[in-house]
C-alpha cells in the first residue's frame, strides 16, 4: 500500500516511528514522500501517487497497453495547462487542454493505482501526435492498434473524437489509416 508522508505519521506516530518501522522493514521509501508496505513498487505506480492529477499518455501509455515493446527512456505524463511544471528527470510533462485531459482517463491496478488513457484515447493521441513521433515507432504502434480493433470501442472512439480539437482532420485519418 502507498502513503505520502502525513499518512505514514498517522500510521506510525512521527518521524521517528517512521525511520524505525524502515529500519525494521516494515515500511519502505519508494520516492519523495512516498512510503509502501511493499518492498517492490512499480515506478509509474509511485509516479501516479506522487503527481495524482496526472495521467500516463503517448508513450507510456502504448507501453503499457502492449502497443509497443519499446520501453520508453522517460514517463509521458499529461497535465492540464495551468498545473504547476513537474521537475522530475524520470517525467516529460505533456500540457493538456483541461477540456480533454480526462477524456479516456482509465485506472489500472499494478503495485497501486495508475491513471493511464485508454486504447481509444491512445488511438486518438497516435493521430494527434504523429507528427512528432519517429516514422517507425508510429507505424509499429499503428500496426499494434489495427490487430486490437476488435478490443476497442468505435462508440466510445467517436465520443472521444467529437471532444478534440480538429474533429474532422482526427476523424478522417482515423478512417484512412486505423479502421
């Protein structure tokens, strides 16, 4: 189980009680003012803890999701535009209107709770950011998504489309190159 420090002190009285129940190994310091009951914590577990208005996207996300073998050297986090900037070297933060930023938002069980889009949203996001993106590591996410159509929702895709900015440009290229 995950806590921030408050928690912890609620837990083992104070600072002390703190530093002793991880001496003990009781509890152990997975990051900043994050403490586990578990020895071993997925980091995008202790990262969605540690930024909870934050969600995994792009690269992270088509990691996790299978879309690619490729672990990505950093964790793609998206936050709204008005969020304070995330000094982390593990984290690339991604500004997101506020309007879309929780449209495909799903939440996986893995050592704790991680906020992550889901297949429709990255989908979505391939198209949004394929300029961006290397040429082969695009076509290896495509070509990932086209043998998971039958998992994805088309009802929630175009739900998910009519919410983005450039709803035609998103929808045209979904048609052409994903279905």
């Amino acid at each position: 189980m995950l806590m921030d420090y408050a928690r912890a002190i609620k837990a083992y009285g104070n600072d002390y009680g703190i530093k002793k129940a991880i001496e003990e190994k009781k509890l152990f310091r997975i990051d900043v003012g994050v403490y586990s009951t578990k020895l071993i914590v997925s980091e995008e577990a202790a990262l969605c803890f540690r930024y909870p208005k934050a969600v995994l996207a792009l690269s992270s996300a088509f990691y996790l999701h299978g879309l690619t073998d490729t672990a990505p050297d950093y964790y793609e986090m998206a936050t709204s535009r008005d969020a304070a900037k995330i000094y982390d070297p593990r984290v690339r933060q991604v500004f997101s209107p506020r309007k879309i930023l929780n449209v495909g938002k799903t939440r996986l069980q893995k050592d704790g709770t991680i906020f992550v889009y889901d297949l429709e949203r990255c989908a979505i996001d391939l198209f949004r950011y394929k300029s961006k993106l290397p040429y082969d590591y695009y076509k290896e996410v495509l070509r990932n998504l086209r043998s998971r159509l039958g998992e994805m929702d088309v009802r929630k895709l175009q739900d998910y489309i009519s919410k983005m900015p450039r709803q035609e440009r998103l929808m045209r290229m979904m048609m052409e190159e994903l279905l």
